[in-house]
C-alpha cells in the first residue's frame, strides 16, 4: 500500500480560516484536494459537495 503524499509547502501557506463557514470549509477541501493527496474527502464534507451538487474529486 502506498504512502498518501502530503504537500507540507501548500499546508503551511493555506491554513484554514478561524472559525470557517461550512462553505469556507468545503472550498478549502476542495483545494486541498487539488493540491495535496495526503487524504480524499470523505464524510460528511462529500455528503455536502453531492448535496449541493459539487463535483467531489476522487468519487
């Protein structure tokens, strides 16, 4: 099995927002899916992107 790759340069320099909206949180995800394969979005964040009908990568 293969080691997620964590992009420590985009996590340092995109912290998420104190005290973030619900769709603060899902576009940070979204970017973080983008940028970083340390993990995918899962749970109740991909539950949120499908009900809004946002595209969730790697579903």
């Amino acid at each position: 099995m293969k080691t997620p790759k964590l992009n420590r340069e985009w996590h340092l320099s995109h912290r998420m927002p104190k005290n973030p909206t619900l769709q603060q949180r899902l576009e940070w995800h979204l970017e973080h899916a983008k940028n970083c394969q340390c993990r995918p979005i899962t749970g109740k964040f991909a539950e949120e992107m499908k009900k809004r009908g946002m595209s969730v990568p790697g579903i």
